[in-house]
C-alpha cells in the first residue's frame, strides 16, 4: 500500500485541516500528519487498526465523536475508511 498515493491523500482531504501542520487550526492537540505523534497519542498503533482510535472514531455511529465532524461535511467513504485500516493493519508506514 503506497502512503503517499493511497492514503495521504484521504488524510488530506479529511483529517490534516484539524490534525495537521496549522497549529491555529489543531484539534485535540493531535497530529496526523507526523506518524510518531500519532503513535504517541494512540491515534494509530501501527498492525493493530481496532485499537487505534483514529479507526475507532471513524468508524463510530455516534455523531459526538465521529471523525470527521458531520459539521465539516466531509464523510469519509466505506472505500477510505477500509483503506485506512488496512493501513494501519499493515503498519502504517
């Protein structure tokens, strides 16, 4: 799986305006786009997709905690959501 092909551009497009470079803009005081601040935070746990919360809030039904935000009216695809955790599933490199 390509990072740079496949999955950087779903993150880009769904998660870095609130988890990325723009610390005016940072949410959570979490980082996405730096993998070992993600690590860090839990957000991704490289081979283990179910106990990464970044997998676990996109994947959640609860509109409080869903990601992205259905205000940012962004969802994320079945087709990106599997791509992320396949991802993850195969270390997140």
């Amino acid at each position: 799986m390509s990072y740079n092909f496949e999955v950087r551009p779903v993150l880009a497009a769904k998660c870095f305006s609130c988890h990325g470079v723009d610390a005016g803009n940072r949410k959570a005081k979490l980082r996405l786009d730096v993998r070992e601040e993600a690590i860090a935070k839990k957000a991704i746990i490289p081979g283990d997709p179910q106990a990464s919360s970044v997998i676990e809030r996109i994947f959640t039904k609860d509109a409080d905690d869903v990601m992205p935000p259905e205000d940012r009216h962004q969802p994320m695809t079945t087709t990106e959501k599997e791509l992320l955790k396949q991802w993850i599933k195969q270390g997140a490199k």
